[in-house]
C-alpha cells in the first residue's frame, strides 16, 4: 500500500525481535544501535566525527546487565568511554565498544561519551 512517498507492507504474522533485524538488513536500513536485552532501549547519537553519545534505558521492573550492540561503531579503532553522570572512564577497542555492556537498575538509563582516539 502507498502512503505517501513510501510504502506499507503487511506481513501477516508475529514479528520476533530476529526476523526485525533480517528484515532491516535485507531492506539495507542502517541499525545503528540495539540490544537483544529484553526491554533495554539503546539510542545512539553522534556529534561530529569523533564523539558519539549512548543513553540505555531499563523499562524492566529488575536491575538488568544488558549487551547493546553499537554497529555504528565497529571496526573504527579505539575509543575513550566515559560514564556522563560518574564521569568514570575506559578505553576500549571497537570490537569491545561494538559489543557494549552495561549494568542497568530497574526503570533507570546511563548516558555514555563515545570519543574516537
């Protein structure tokens, strides 16, 4: 179905959280950040070429460890993450950056700078 200048598909059945992402693919849409983390939202924004801002969110009811896959980032070298509220800081290589993990509490979020070296 048209709608606009797009279009609207039907597919006919439950989507799972891996046929998404096999779709997203195949369509070639950029998927920048994501977590296979029941109820973890990842966003990813980017300020310039060498900064990048990461907040996660738990909509969960329980404290949660959660991997947010960031594919913005893979094989970019290294980067310096610093935890924005605690001001704690690393530095990681872009496969550990691409696969991201963070410690959430219940209906919390974390915002992390993402600074390329």
């Amino acid at each position: 179905k048209r709608v606009g200048k797009g279009q609207l598909i039907h597919l006919g059945f439950e989507p799972s959280a891996e046929m998404i992402l096999e779709l997203l693919h195949f369509l070639k849409v950029p998927l920048y950040a994501y977590s296979p983390t029941r109820e973890v939202k990842p966003a990813l924004f980017s300020r310039g070429e060498k900064t990048s801002y990461l907040v996660v969110v738990n909509n969960g009811k329980e404290e949660k460890s959660a991997l947010v896959r960031i594919t913005y980032l893979k094989g970019r070298g290294r980067f310096s993450v610093r935890e924005v509220l605690t001001g704690e800081k690393e530095v990681l290589s872009s496969e550990r950056a691409h696969n991201f993990t963070v410690s959430l509490a219940r209906k919390d979020g974390r915002v992390f700078e993402f600074k390329h070296l």
